[in-house]
C-alpha cells in the first residue's frame, strides 16, 4: 500500500501537467480535444481506481509468487534481464486479458469505464476500473513464472507498464512512421476507443503493436474514417461509480428476466452485448445505430457549472494526496474511512455535475461525515499536527460546498435549462 502510495503522489502530478498542456495546446490550435467537464469525469474516475488499489480492494485467487515456487525451472534475481523478460511478459497477459474484457459479457463491465469518455484526450486514460475487484487473469503470467522472474520484478514493471499507456491516449499526435509496426500508437489506440462498425474491437495490444497482428487483431486507422469514441451503449453520465456498474446490472436484470435457464447461465460468458432473443424489444436499451449522428452527453453546462467542478476536483486531488503520503501514519482501518470519504467525495460531485437533485444529499453526507471523523479523532487524520488551523479550513470549505450546491440545484439549474429551451424554441 504505502509504496504505490509513495509512486501515485509522483506520477498525479505529471499526468495533470500533461493534461493541462494538452488542453492549452489544443486551444492554440483552435481543435480542443478535452472538454474541461469530461476532463473531471475522468480524472475522477482514475482517483477512483487509485484509491481502490492503494487500499489494497482486490483479490487475486492465483497469486504469482505461488505459480514461481511452484513452477519455476530457473531461478532468478532481480536483473536487467529478468525486468525485460517481465515486460515482455506482462504486455502479452496485457493483450490478452484486454481482449477477454472486450469479447466476453461479463469482463466487460470492469472494462466499460475506460472507453466511456465520448472524446479522446490524455485524461480519459485514467477512466481505470473499480469493478475489478478479482484478477482472474494470472494464469498468462505463467511464461514469467517457469523463467523464475522473481516476484518482486513483476510488482514494479506492472505498474510501469500502466503509466506507459498513458501518452497515447490523444487527438494531437498523428502517425508516426516506423514506430507504427512496432508500438502502440494513437493512431492504433484511436483505432481502439472508435465505435466505428470499422474498428470495433480491434488493437487491444498494450505496448507493442505485433500482438494484435499476430493475433488478427490489427486495424490500421482509415483516412476516410475518422474515429467516432465512447461505447455503443452510452453511459449518460459523468459518474464513475454509476459506470463502472452499468453493464452488470443489465447482464443481472437479463439474466433474472430470462425463462431458459441455459440463458441465465450462458448469459455472462457470450460475446459482450449479447442478449436473450426478443429482449431488444421487450427490453430495450438505448443504442447507438448511426456514429455520426448522435448527441453527447451533458455538452450543456453553465460555466458556473464547469469552473466549480474544476475547483473540486482539484480540492479532492489535495485530499487524495494527503492519504497517499500518510498512509503509514493514519493507519489501518482509518485508511479505509479515508477511502470512504473520497468515494463520497467523488459521487457527490459526479451527481452535481450530472444536475441530479440527489446531488443535495450527497454533498449533505459528505459533510455530516467529515464532522463526525473530526468530532472522533480530534483533527482529519492528524493533518493538525501539521497545521493547526485544518480543522476549520476542511469544515468551511465543506460547507460552503454544500451551499454551493444548494444553489446550483435551486437556481442555476433550472435557469440552464430555460435557456436550453428557449434556444431549441428559436431553433424551430
């Protein structure tokens, strides 16, 4: 926990400068590739998941250091070979798991969040998942484990192996030559994200590029196609929670309605998107028929609405920080309480961005929580120890946050959408 907690306060940092460069680049060159709300959504989505791991929420049921004692006809130490051997390694179970998440029901859902983003920018690379709360996928790590890479080797490259997805993930930067046979590009990862009939499912390599041409598959990104992103079913969200969640509870209300009982089990294991016969009609689910004619979600916002969502992602970034860098220091099971305070965090202002009503609520949890934490230990988590006067800064700020709130859904709410009406009415 507190290593990969010393590691994202490194890499947070790096990731929002980047971010932020590729907006003002995009700005400059009059084609602004990250809306600054979708940009929330994201960066929310990936605090999210960052949480999830540092608290340590998932289980392996194979766990790697087992299959090298048990299998290992090598045995190594950590070395610049066993490092490269890891790589290499990881980035094959990469292509694979990836492509299960793609193809079969039930993988999907822990996948959907991260092509949920109807744009492609740097920051939807961090829309990573919450639901994947088991790694199933081990067993392809077995070529690491007959070599005898050492545990601890494989620990540090997957981590790496992730942040070095995260520049591909842009509009800006076109083919590249030569490297387009070698690596992943964006142009093979806008390829990847399209919902486009052409390039659905295609180009799930990691690193480099081969597996998927090895694999069958590779798509090349077409001139006279250009890539149309999100998921074909859209979330109609910006809550990160609510999408890491979505398509489970249609594979379970599916599978519930179902009358044949092989349907009810075969359900999870179809190609993604499968249904039982006629439920499009009993059922039906919004679709996405036609990529260049649809209209994506909540592009209507006041600017009230942006900067102040803006703002309290970067508070909630501050907060995140703090629990990375003292995980030791507030301990088990505070840590756990903490993670519960920026979860709530999180879908409070995902709700206010979404202009639901429940927004009140939540942001009114939020707040009758942080006073009763303060009330208990004294200060937050020992930040008082620090500085003296955080207490009142955490409680002011939480409150005129929940009156900020209470007049985003009394007034500035209502007043958008009388515009957003008036404009349609002028329209016609």
């Amino acid at each position: 926990m507190e290593e990969y907690g010393k590691i994202l306060i490194i890499a947070m940092p790096v990731f929002l400068v980047l971010i932020i460069i590729e907006k003002i680049y995009g700005i400059y060159k009059k084609n602004d590739t990250a809306p600054l709300i979708d940009s929330v959504s994201s960066i929310s989505s990936g605090i999210t998941n960052s949480v999830k791991d540092v608290l340590g929420l998932s289980v392996t049921f194979l766990s790697y250091e087992w299959m090298v004692s048990k299998i290992a006809i090598f045995h190594q130490e950590p070395s610049v070979i066993s490092y490269i051997i890891a790589f290499f390694v990881i980035d094959f179970y990469g292509y694979w798991s990836h492509r299960f998440a793609h193809q079969i029901n039930f993988f999907w859902n822990k996948h959907a969040i991260h092509h949920s983003s109807e744009e492609f920018n740097l920051a939807c690379a961090l829309r990573q998942p919450i639901a994947s709360l088991a790694n199933l996928f081990t067993f392809l790590l077995i070529p690491a484990a007959l070599l005898g890479v050492p545990a601890s080797v494989i620990a540090i490259t997957l981590p790496l192996h992730l942040f070095l997805q995260f520049w591909y993930h842009t509009k800006h930067i076109k083919k590249l030559g030569f490297l387009e046979h070698i690596i992943v590009t964006p142009s093979h990862h806008r390829v990847h994200h399209a919902i486009n009939p052409e390039y659905l499912d295609k180009n799930h390599s990691q690193i480099f590029i081969f597996w998927d041409k090895w694999f069958g598959t590779f798509q090349e990104e077409l001139d006279d196609v250009p890539p149309v992103f999100g998921i074909t079913r859209p979330a109609h969200t910006w809550n990160p929670v609510k999408i890491n969640f979505q398509h489970l509870t249609l594979l379970i209300k599916d599978a519930w309605r179902a009358e044949n009982w092989k349907d009810k089990l075969t359900i999870w294991f179809k190609p993604t998107g499968w249904r039982p016969a006629d439920f499009d009609e009993k059922y039906p689910v919004y679709k996405i028929e036609n990529v260049f004619d649809f209209e994506k979600y909540g592009t209507n916002n006041s600017k009230k609405l942006i900067y102040w969502s803006v703002i309290q992602i970067l508070i909630t970034l501050l907060f995140v920080s703090y629990l990375f860098d003292n995980i030791a220091t507030i301990g088990l099971p505070n840590i756990f309480i903490y993670g519960f305070f920026i979860l709530v965090t999180i879908y409070s202002n995902s709700e206010l961005m979404d202009k639901s009503r429940y927004a009140l609520f939540w942001e009114g949890f939020r707040l009758v929580s942080a006073i009763g934490i303060i009330t208990y230990y004294g200060d937050w988590f020992g930040l008082n120890s620090i500085f003296h006067l955080s207490n009142y800064i955490i409680l002011s700020y939480l409150v005129l946050s929940f009156l900020i709130s209470i007049y985003f859904v009394t007034i500035d709410f209502k007043t958008n959408q009388n515009q957003t009406n008036n404009e349609k009415k002028s329209f016609l």
